[in-house]
C-alpha cells in the first residue's frame, strides 16, 4: 500500500506535527530572557533612530526604562514604515554575516506593531520561526518519502528530525538559524529529487528545473552563507557523480544553475557575499597555526554537548554509526543508493567542518543545529533480518523524547530560553534608585534595557565622575558600566561608598550611597 492511499498513514503525519507543534508552543511560553543578538535582530531589521545598532541615546538626558525600550525595540507600526525598512535592507542591512533574507522577513512579520511588551514580542517573534518549522516539516515528509512508503519509518523520521533539542532551541530563537535550517531541508529535498529522476531515466534539464533550483540554491544562500559549505559538498557530490556517470551534460546545467542563482541572490541582496568580520574568522581557522588549538576546542565544545544530557549524547552517538551504516547501504535499492549514503556523510562532514571553521570561543550548538534534521535520514535504510528497521529509529527516537525531560532540576537543554539569565537582573527591577549607564558599545546595552522597569529613570553619562559631581541630588543610585572600562580608582574616593552588586552580559553593577 502506497503512502498516498493510506488515511491512518497520513493521520499519523498529522498526529506527529500536532505534538511537535505543541512542544513548540509549549517551549515559546517558557521563554524568560533573551541571547544579546535577539534585540540586535529588532533593532536591525526596524532601522530604529536610537536603538542597540543604531546612534547612542543622548547623555545627561532622564529617560524613563519604557522611553528607552519603546525607541529600541519595535518603534513604528506604520507599513510604509515596514517597506522603507525592508528597501533599505535591500542594499545594506548593516550586519555584514547575515543577509537581508532573514531580516526582512522579519521586518514584515511585525508590521502593524508597535511594542516594546517583551512576552508579546517573544511570541511574535517565535511564531515567526513556527512557520519556518511548518515549512520543514512539510518538506521532511516529501523528503523521507523519497526513501521509503512505510509509515512507521516515516513518523519515526519526522519525530527524530523536529523533536530534538537542538531543533527546538530554534524556534524559541529570534535568529535566521530556523530559516537556514528550512532551506537545509528544501535544498537536500531538491538534490534528491533531481538524483533520483536521473536515476530512473528522466530528463530533469529543463527550463522549469533551472528555474527551480536557481532561486531554491539562491534563497538557501541567502537563508545563511554558512550554508555555502552544504552546498559546496552536495555540489562536489554532483560533479562525482556527472563523472562516473560520464553525463557531462548534466554537469553543465548544474553548473548554470549555480551561475543563475549568484546572479538571483545578488539581485534579491545587493550586498551578498560580503561576509565581514566572519570571513576573517573563517581565514584565521583556516591558518596551520591555529589548527591544533582550533581541534581542541572543537573536541571540547562536541564533548559538552555530549555530556550536557546523556541521552542527547547517546543519540550523537547512535547517528554517528546509523550514518557509517548507511554510508555502506547496498547498491541494489535504486532510489537509495547513491543519494541517501552521499547526504548522511555529506551532512555528518559539514557538522565537524562548520565545528571547527567557526571562532573557537563560538562554537555553539545554533551554528550546526539547523543540519540536524538531516540526520533523520541515516535511520531509513538501516536493518535486517537481524535487526528489524525499526529498531534503531525508535531507540533514537526515545532517546531525543527523555532527553528533554529534566532531572534533579536542571537547567534545560533547550537553549536560549533564559540566555540572559533573567534572575540576574533582580537588583535592578527592585530598586527605586536611578540607574546611571556608561559605555560607548551601542550593541551590549541590549543586554540590560529590555528587563528593566518600565518606571525606572535612566541617565547615561560619558564618565562615573560625573554623577558625583552633577547628580548628588540622586544618590543614592545604580550604576552599571560596560566590562573593560577603568573604574577602580573610584574606590579611592573615601566620600562614596561604593557596593559592587552583580556582573551581568557584558556589564558591572554597582549601588553608589555617600
């Protein structure tokens, strides 16, 4: 029976999305803070006149925390207002590592809004990355499909690629790595469609494939240029593969392809390419001298992730050997061989290449989640008359579902729904005092206004001798001061008393009494 024809196959499918959909829902509502980028993503993508990328807020002027907040965050709801952003984001969107794709999409998302009620934008925000998940998980389906027309194996793929907690620390993240990891999935379910068409004799150089896979090759490089590196090992695979099958035809219309959709992403970004600091990045940890240093921190950043939850780290394992399993998949299954094996090892290569081309204090999980979903495909193929296929699925499968249950009150392996670590914050939304603000790094100030009262009165001043010689009238008070500024000499000042409080993101608090 084919899947199509089959209704408690598609009601599993269903099931299946209902559950991951709510898991989701569930994870968005326990979002508490937010990482540093989350409000760059607003300021950058709303073009704010003040705000964390944009110009400084005036010095020696009272503010009032919602004053603050309502300026950097979501600021104006007009849609004129949301075009002229999305144009201008067209040419230059001010953030060199990213595109203009994600941004925009974003931009347009909050037209109509005007907010700075961190919960609503948390839900906005997150629901934006909902149906970017709708996306995959639709494109999943026709991909696992490619693969095999049993059902359990089916819902067992979609429940290993979209329940595991680095696909879920994704959607609770206003960041473009849910997008990217969309256009993962759509480019691998492009390749394999256009393999297995060549496979069983069919013509697949067309114009409407070219049209296709132009735009689909174009918005996946938008989507992230990290993703350039999955490209440019499934082109690599393509170029073997029009070689051994001596179809020098089809090597030139991939070939065009790539051409036609440079072109596509230039148009749609007219800043593409420009990589920024990020590329200088990559060129260093591409240098000899840093490769073992680079190794190193590669192996202990995979070992934490490891260790962060046992079964996240047995189901890192148990891929490892699905997807040397699959590499050795017997040449006789037509639509398997050779497409599943090259996307196993292609994606469980570009995990350890993206691992260690990133700087070496960032090598976070969000940086290689968005390929994870793939790995789904090592379970399809494997088994015998020893093992039964569904054998090594479903023990992934209940690994990644205990792995997100929490023991002995740990913090969750769900990332960025605290990154901010939120109860850090307490001195400052329980004072009624001033809070005097100190730092020329536009960007860091997003790790404190957000969380602060909205009542609260803030002054931002250029230096701490200021506020005892401008404002004795408002002590005593807060401070906060950027990390890295020189403030111990203050301490000798036998006139003040001076209380260091707490140290959060990138910050110094102090409570100033005389």
């Amino acid at each position: 029976m084919t899947i199509s024809s089959s209704k408690s196959q598609w009601i599993s499918i269903l099931v299946i999305f209902a559950v991951l959909l709510g898991i989701r829902i569930y994870y968005i509502g326990q979002k508490k803070s937010m990482y540093v980028d989350e409000p760059l993503s607003i300021s950058i993508s709303n073009r704010n006149e003040y705000g964390f990328w944009s110009k400084n807020y005036e010095l020696n002027h009272e503010y009032t925390a919602k004053e603050l907040k309502d300026i950097s965050l979501w600021d104006n709801a007009s849609v004129k207002d949301a075009l002229s952003d999305v144009y201008h984001m067209h040419q230059v969107n001010r953030d060199a590592p990213h595109s203009n794709f994600y941004y925009s999409l974003f931009r347009l998302w909050f037209t109509g809004v005007k907010t700075s009620n961190l919960n609503y934008i948390y839900w906005r925000g997150c629901l934006l990355n909902v149906v970017f998940f709708a996306i995959s998980f639709f494109f999943m389906a026709l991909l696992i499909r490619r693969f095999t027309d049993h059902w359990v194996l089916l819902s067992l793929g979609l429940l290993i690629a979209f329940i595991n907690p680095a696909s879920l620390s994704l959607t609770v993240f206003m960041r473009p790595y849910e997008l990217q990891q969309t256009f993962v999935i759509i480019l691998t379910y492009f390749v394999t469609c256009c393999i297995q068409a060549k496979q069983a004799g069919e013509t697949i150089e067309t114009k409407k494939t070219l049209a296709v896979g132009s735009v689909t090759l174009a918005l996946t490089m938008l989507a992230a240029y990290i993703n350039l590196i999955l490209i440019g090992f499934y082109g690599l695979f393509i170029i073997i593969y029009c070689i051994r099958k001596k179809d020098y035809r089809l090597l030139g219309f991939f070939i065009m392809m790539f051409i036609a959709a440079l072109i596509i992403a230039k148009l749609l970004y007219f800043d593409f390419g420009n990589l920024g600091y990020r590329e200088q990045d990559a060129t260093h940890n591409l240098q000899f001298s840093v490769f073992l240093a680079n190794i190193i921190a590669m192996k202990n950043a995979i070992l934490k992730l490891f260790f962060s939850n046992i079964f996240f780290g047995l189901f890192y394992l148990l891929t490892v050997i699905a997807t040397i399993c699959t590499a050795f998949v017997k040449k006789a299954k037509a639509h398997i061989y050779p497409i599943l094996p090259a996307i196993a090892v292609i994606n469980l290569i570009v995990f350890f290449v993206i691992m260690y081309l990133v700087p070496v204090d960032m090598k976070f999980l969000r940086y290689v989640a968005p390929i994870f979903p793939i790995f789904a495909l090592s379970y399809i193929s494997i088994g015998n008359r020893r093992i039964p296929k569904f054998v090594l699925p479903t023990i992934a499968a209940l690994l990644l579902i205990f792995s997100l249950i929490q023991f002995n009150g740990k913090r969750s392996i769900v990332e960025h729904l605290d990154d901010s670590y939120i109860h850090l914050y307490r001195e400052l939304q329980n004072t009624d005092s001033p809070i005097f603000l100190r730092g020329n790094t536009m960007w860091k100030f997003a790790c404190v206004i957000p969380y602060l009262n909205d009542d609260s009165k803030i002054i931002f001043v250029s230096n701490f001798s200021e506020i005892p010689e401008k404002y004795t009238d408002k002590m005593p008070c807060i401070y906060i001061d950027q990390q890295g500024n020189d403030f111990g000499y203050y301490f000798e000042d036998k006139n003040l008393f001076i209380q260091r409080l707490n140290s959060i993101m990138y910050h110094d608090i102090y409570r100033i009494t005389r």
